[in-house]
C-alpha cells in the first residue's frame, strides 16, 4: 500500500492515523495503556475507507486527506460525529480550549442540548467525558490535535 500510487509519504502517515486511532478506542475499552504499535494491523479498502485489526477485533475507519492534514476516524458503532478544525492560535492552552468548545458545541447541536449544562472533564487515564450538570455522559470523545489543526469524534 505504501508503495502503490507515488504518495508514499501520505500513505505511511495515513496508516499511522488509522494505527492511532484504534489505538484510542481499544485503550478506552480495557484501560490499558499499550507500547505495541505492531499489534495494530491496518488494512485500506479504498481511498477513505480502511480497517484496523488488533487482538482479533475488526475495527473499521475512515480517514481524510488534504495537503495539510491526514485524520482518520475509527468506530465500533455507526452513530458518530467528527470533525476538523484550524486553530486559531499556537498556544496550546488556548488550542484545548478551543477543542473542548468545538466538543460542546458539536455534542450539544448533535442531542439538542443546552451548551451551558455541558463540560468535559478528563479521567485519571487523560480520557476526556462529557457531563451535564455534574452527571457523566455516555456518549465517547476523542480529541486529538497537531501543528495547526484539531479534531474531535464523538460516539453514542
């Protein structure tokens, strides 16, 4: 795959953020934190679409490319949202703000809930949840961001 269409570079990273992004859900999952990229096994189905495979779990992705930037999506449930963003500053705490704000505001429109009631809070592991009103949320974030750009996918 790497060496098959002349864009070696942004194949090598696509795989990475499909790597990457299973990576989260399967730490999610079971808690754990892992240093075994190798276990990860990616396989691309056509441009955007591709699969992860990792302890025999088939995780499904999709992924998008532009000059600037390469993210990839992975899900076990086919109701999510995701999204990237630009930020508009370097400092990187001005940059979570704005990733949590876009959070909010996505997860809010998506259930039709009031922005106000929402927050998110990470746990002892650096997860990121929603709550409202102080109660946990079911619904999954992932927030990733580099350089420039942000993204953020949330599952219910």
């Amino acid at each position: 795959f790497i060496l098959s269409d002349g864009n070696r570079f942004q194949n090598i990273w696509r795989l990475w953020s499909m790597k990457e992004s299973a990576y989260k859900i399967i730490s999610r999952a079971d808690g754990m934190v892992r240093f075994n990229p190798k276990d990860f096994c990616c396989f691309t189905t056509n441009a955007t679409k591709g699969y992860v495979v990792f302890d025999n779990k088939v995780i499904p992705t999709v992924s998008q490319s532009t000059e600037k930037f390469i993210q990839t999506t992975a899900f076990l449930e086919q109701r999510y949202i995701s999204e990237v963003f630009q930020f508009l500053n370097a400092d990187s705490n001005l940059q979570n703000q704005q990733s949590n704000q876009k959070a909010v505001t996505a997860y809010a429109l998506w259930m039709n809930l009031s922005q106000e009631t929402l927050a998110i809070i990470k746990n002892d592991n650096g997860v990121p949840h929603f709550y409202s009103n102080g109660r946990l949320l079911a619904a999954q974030l992932s927030l990733t961001h580099h350089g420039h750009f942000g993204a953020l996918a949330i599952a219910v």
